[in-house]
C-alpha cells in the first residue's frame, strides 16, 4: 500500500516511516502542509497520516481540503493535542481515526492495519484467496496451511493483489503501490516481482495472471 506521511518533526517522521515501511508499505514523506497538499494532488494514496501541527497550512486545513475535493482516503490524525475540543475538530474535519502522541507502535500499527482494511473492503486482518492465506498482523503467509516465506516487497504485492482479487493492475498502478517518490525503481521491476512472487507461491490455487498490453489480476484457480 501507498501511504502519505505529513509530519514536521525529523525524529517523529523517521520513526513512523520506518515503521510503515517495515510493514511493507510505500511511503512519502512530507514536513508542510503546503508539500502534504501538492503531494496529493498528484498522487493517489491508500491512507494519510497527517499531523495537526504543521508549517504553512495546519493539519486539520490539509484534512478539510482533501474531502471538500470529494477524496475519501482514509486519514489518521497525530498530534500532541489531547483536548477533546481537538480531538472533535479533526473527527468532524473528516478524519477516521486519531491518535495523541506520545504513543506505541503496536497500537499505531493495529489503526493503521484497521484503516487500510477498512479502505479495501475487508473486515478482518486475515485475507484469503484459494488456499492462500495472508495474516496482516503478523505479516505473514501460508500456502494450503505450509509457511511461505516472502520478502517485504513481495509481501507488499500480494496483500495489493490479495485485498482486490480479479481487479486488473497495470504496472503503473503496481510501481505506485510499492515505490515512493524518493525510490526509482527498473523498468522491468513489476516483472520481477510478480515472477518471484508465482515462484513461492508455487502449485497454490491463488493465480497472478498476466493480461497481455493491460496489467496482472489475482484470480482463485479452480484446478
């Protein structure tokens, strides 16, 4: 998944990025308001972790413009503030969850996993499709029931494959889920990794199927 980052302090945003990429998510990170907004103009995201203090425009101005633009990303708000009265503003403003620094990971990691879940359609962190099974908490896979061992990236393509089964992906929208602004990636990139990934994956009834001049779908195989 592709998540914005919007923090201004270097400690706070090198910590959290870490950690969402440790999950196996692309992420951006800006430190302004104005580089949050420019940000999403140009780039689809599926979630925003936004800070409320921040330089040039505040977080709760960024949140009230993304959905007067009718964008429904999910959006977790940071901030210091533990007044009720913020916590209120940010919720009305359009944001679906909120967390007060300082705070545990563990806790950020389970909202952001509820919040990607909640954008694609699933109501529990354990996706299936065929005999594959992919745990989000744990970060891990099993093909009819035996360990698969993944790699983050290749983690990162099958739960993008796993939460949208039959959605046909070009490589663009593939590039954009597993690689930041700052990440420049071959050419040839999404090949490899969809190749690695049926490799591991082997005889399981999950198929990446190739639809030639248009993109790769993950599909249940019957037989």
């Amino acid at each position: 998944m592709r998540i914005l980052l919007v923090e201004d302090t270097v400690d706070v945003g090198e910590a959290v990025a870490a950690r969402l990429q440790r999950m196996g998510h692309a992420v951006d990170w800006q430190r302004t308001g104005p580089d949050a907004e420019a940000a999403l103009e140009v780039q689809a995201y599926d979630l925003v972790v936004l800070d409320v203090m921040l330089p040039g425009k505040d977080g709760i101005a960024v949140l009230g413009g993304l959905r007067a633009r009718g964008a429904t990303t999910p959006v977790l708000m940071l901030t210091a503030r533990s007044r009720i009265d913020d916590r209120v503003s940010a919720l009305d403003y359009g944001a679906d969850d909120y967390l007060t620094k300082p705070f545990d990971f563990r806790e950020f990691e389970a909202r952001v996993r509820a919040l990607l879940r909640r954008g694609g359609g699933a109501a529990v962190s354990l996706l299936r499709l065929g005999d594959v099974e992919f745990d989000q908490a744990a970060r891990s896979v099993t093909v009819a029931g035996r360990p698969c061992e993944l790699t983050r990236r290749e983690l990162a393509l099958l739960e993008v494959f796993m939460l949208r089964p039959r959605k046909l992906f070009t490589k663009a929208e593939l590039m954009e889920q597993l690689f930041g602004f700052d990440q420049e990636p071959g050419e040839n990139a999404i090949e490899l990794y969809v190749g690695r990934l049926r490799r591991k994956l082997g005889p399981a009834r999950l198929e990446i199927r190739t639809l030639r001049g248009m993109g790769y779908q993950a599909v249940e195989h019957e037989g």
